[in-house]
C-alpha cells in the first residue's frame, strides 16, 4: 500500500486538522458529481478510494497512538465519507418511458447503439423524452453545444419534468463559466493598482490634516 | 498552429516561467535542428503546450541538463536550452511541421492572387522538411491528413459548430492518447485533447467571424447565428453572440477540469494547470470580449519570442 500521507500530500508531522483539509480538497476534486456521464468516472472513483483509505488509516493510526500514549482522549471521526451516492441513472425516474432500450443503452455507455435507435425515429414522433435522450447522446460524445439545444428542446416540450430541466441546468451551469472558463460578469480581485494607492494617501492626508495631523508634508 | 494554447504569465511562478520558456527555446531548436531554420518560424505555444503534456507524462525525476546557447534568431539574446527527451521534442517538431503544412494547404486553397503566388513559394520551401516529417512519423501525417480531409468535408456540407470541431478534436486526441503511459491515462488525455480541439476550433472560429463574412469564407458560427445574409456583425446581435461564443468555450473548459485533476502529477502539473484553467480563459477575454486582433497578439508575441 502506498504511503497514506503521501497520498493526500501532508507532511506526517502535519496536525490533524491539515489532514482533514487535505483531504476535504482531494476529496472535492474527485467528487464523484463532476463524473457523471464521463468516461472517467472509473479512474476519479479509484483516486477517491485511495483517499478514503488513506484518511481511514491516518485517523486509525493516530488514534492508536494517542491510546497508547493516553494523553487525548478518543479521536472524533468527523468526516461524512464521500462516495458515489447519486450517479445519473436514466431509467430511474420515468418507469412509463417508451425508449427504456435507450435508457439501458446509454447506462451501459453503448452510445452509439442508442444513437442508431433514436435516430430511427420518425421526425413527427420525436417527444420531449426524445430530445432528452438524443441530448444525453450528444453530451457523452462530446457534442456539447448540440446537446444544450435538444435538452432545451425537451424543457419547451415539457417544462414540468425535473429530469430534463435539471440536463438542461447543468449545460448551461457549465457554460456560464462557474465551472472554469470566463465569466465576463463576474469580478476579478484585481487588487490596486498605483492610481488606487495615491488616492488613498491623499485621501489619507486630507483627513489628517482635518483632525490637526500631516501625513504627507509637502501638500 | 493558431497560438491559443498559452500560459497566462502573471500567475506562473518564476521557476514555472523560466521552465516554460526552456520548453519552448529548445522546442523551437530541435525544429531547426530535424527539419532546417525556416521551419522554426512555424513554432508555437500550442505545440509547446503538446511537449509540456508529454513531458509530464513520463518522468517525475529530475535530471535534466539545461545549456545556455544563442537564440537562433536572434544573436543578443541568450536562450535556455534542455538537452533531454530528444525523441519528445522531434516528434514535437514534426506535429508542428505537419501541421503547418497542413494549414499552408489550406491557405492556399482559400487565396487568391498575389498571396496564392505567395502561399505556393512557401509550400514548395516546405515540401522537403514536410516530407522528412511525415517520413519519421507516419501516423501524425495520418491523423493531419484524416482531419484536413473529414474538415473539408464537413464544411462543404455546411455541417453545425458541433460537426465542424469534431475533425480538430478527434485528430489531437489521436495524437495525444499516443503519449500516454497506461489505458487510465490514455481515456484522460484523450478526454483533455479532445475538449481542448473543441476549444481551439470554436475560438478560431469566433476569432476569424468577422473576416469570414467579409469575405464570404465558411465559418460555422454563420449558420449557428443566421448571419448569411450580412457582412459584419450587426451590433444588435454582437453582444449576443460574443456571450455564446464565451459559453460554448466555457462548456468545453468545464469538460477538461474533471479530467486535468485526474492528470498524473508531474514535473509540469503546475504549468498546464495554469494553460487550462486560467490561460485559455484569458484568450477568451481578450479576443472575445476586447477584440484583441490576431495583428496586435503577433506584434506582442514577436517581443517575446526570438
């Protein structure tokens, strides 16, 4: 087994409240939420439960330690244990639904065979749930404006199901720049620049001076 | 290529910019040293990007053994060189070989007049380092020839921004896939190049609108935002299209965080975090958002390179 320690990148004299933000960090980045749907969900699943394992043993170890040295008492497990709780399943929801083949299809990460049923669908029959699984499709390939336009297809269609509200939030969750990118609304600390820093030192003289003091003498 | 694919330098540390900056100058020597001087003037941060990434790759130790030597450009200016990985930084410099060819190609089926005349003497100055190139490297010629052909035909079919990404994007993670150590990593390279084809299409292609539809060329953002009849963005729809722009490139940025954070931590984790994350979103600003034109960045990039 590797070094747990090194695991979640702490030092071993690192205090066990480091341990804890170290792993909290780790544990954010390989949350199992950003994976759903991706190919990589195995591979952050391993590193998650590398993490977990090495955050277990460290609690174990050092709770052992303290016993042995009775000087603390009992170690309080605190964390919450991430795991996979809630992968998009599509079947789940619409038990009514007339492509649960899709539904397996694309469970099974067979995409293009969902692909080829979907498209054999006559253009006048396509419903919501079409668009939405034709969406799913596109998104697992990569096709992420297309997908956007048919998940939004599908909530024109049918604005009361969650399911395909909540495909359709995540798109434009993740182009609204939150998720990284650019966001041109949002505002960047930029800190103060040598404009900022001389109008506050006048600013600062002025009151200064109204209170009978000088902080820069010459003005 | 088209030099998107660049650090933003105010958030690299010192260290990681002296780095980079080796990676590039010996990038930049080993093209001129495999495929003749003039090739060199086709060096970019995109490919320098692609050394960063398989660099990373396989070797955490540190042994590298940098020389400092004359720049080849310019005599006054000293530049660092690394002498490792010498196999990495040839195949680098066919890709960037390739590749430009691939664009002269292209460039000179879109020209026309004195700038044809122009296009076909440097294609004819290419040929030779070009055929060397695809010699050495058979499957980048391959995977070039495959996009510049499915690219072609993409636009001939008028196809959406979607279709249109796909041939850049299949043909970096072809490549890239290639550098990987094991099938784990393979999947996450793979996922990395490919959403980082999508963005360097879509913001060619977001770059390049407005000179498109002066000159009629195919963009695919014509037909996404229905400007076939008009030939400059008309300014009602500008702030619009600008934001759509933005988020498309967004949504694929979103897709490469979740696979960087799986990238093996390597010797240059911290430069290519900083490319993704902070890098590519400083290109959106400026070209989206304050119309950076490709003139101005060559001008500041000339400072900085040679």
């Amino acid at each position: 087994m590797k070094d747990p320690y090194k695991v979640l990148g702490v030092s071993q004299t690192a205090t066990d409240e480091e341990i804890k933000d170290a792993y909290r960090a780790l544990a954010k980045k390989y949350h199992p939420d950003q994976y759903a749907d991706s190919p990589l969900a195995e591979l952050a699943d391993e590193k998650m439960k590398e993490i977990n394992e090495a955050y277990d043993s460290i609690v174990a170890m050092r709770k052992q330690n303290k016993q042995t040295n009775n000087s603390y008492g009992g170690y309080q497990n605190t964390y919450g244990g991430y795991g996979y709780g809630n992968q998009n399943n599509y079947g789940g929801y619409n038990t009514a639904s007339g492509y649960q083949d899709v539904r397996s299809f694309i469970n099974a990460g067979r995409i293009a065979d969902a692909d080829q049923i979907l498209n054999g669908v006559p253009a006048e029959s396509r419903d919501a749930e079409w668009y939405f699984l034709k969406g799913s499709v596109l998104y697992r390939r990569g096709w992420l404006e297309e997908a956007k336009e048919h998940f939004f297809r599908a909530t024109q269609m049918d604005p009361e199901n969650p399911e395909y509200r909540n495909a359709y939030n995540q798109s434009m969750h993740q182009r609204s720049g939150y998720r990284g990118g650019y966001n041109p609304n949002m505002s960047v600390g930029t800190g103060c620049n040598s404009c900022d820093l001389c109008q506050g030192l006048i600013c600062a003289d002025c009151c200064c001076e109204c209170m009978g003091g000088d902080l820069i003498s010459c003005c | 290529m088209f030099g998107y694919v660049r650090p933003l330098k105010g958030e690299l540390k010192v260290n990681e910019y002296d780095e980079y900056k080796a990676v590039y100058c010996t990038l930049c020597k080993a093209i001129s040293k495999n495929y003749g001087r003039l090739q060199s003037f086709f060096l970019s941060f995109d490919l320098t990007f692609y050394v960063l990434l398989s660099l990373n790759e396989g070797f955490k130790e540190e042994n590298k053994c940098a020389n400092h030597g004359k720049c080849i450009f310019n005599p006054l200016k000293k530049c660092t060189y690394i002498f490792e990985k010498e196999d990495i930084y040839k195949k680098a410099a066919a890709l960037t070989v390739i590749m430009s060819y691939g664009k002269l190609k292209d460039n000179l089926f879109d020209e026309k007049g004195a700038k044809k005349i122009a296009y076909k003497l440097l294609k004819s100055l290419c040929s030779k380092a070009y055929k060397k190139a695809a010699e050495d490297f058979p499957f980048i010629d391959e995977a070039i020839n495959k996009m510049l052909q499915s690219q072609a035909e993409a636009e001939k079919n008028n196809m959406h921004l979607d279709a249109c990404c796909e041939p850049t994007a299949n043909m970096l993670r072809e490549i890239c896939m290639d550098l990987a150590s094991d099938d784990m990593n393979k999947t996450v390279l793979g996922t990395i190049a490919y959403f980082l084809g999508r963005w360097i299409y879509t913001m060619d292609a977001a770059d390049d609108l407005e000179d498109d539809l002066k000159n009629k060329s195919f963009n695919p953002l014509i037909k996404k935002f229905s400007l076939e009849n008009s030939e400059t963005i008309p300014e009602e729809k500008r702030s619009f299209i600008e934001n759509e722009c933005n988020a498309a490139l967004n949504g694929n940025i979103s897709m490469m965080l979740p696979a960087l954070n799986l990238l093996n931590n390597g010797r240059y984790s911290g430069i290519i975090n900083n490319i993704i994350s902070l890098g590519l979103p400083e290109m959106q600003r400026e070209i989206i958002f304050l119309h950076v034109t490709k003139k101005q960045r060559k001008k500041e990039d000339k400072k900085e390179k040679h």
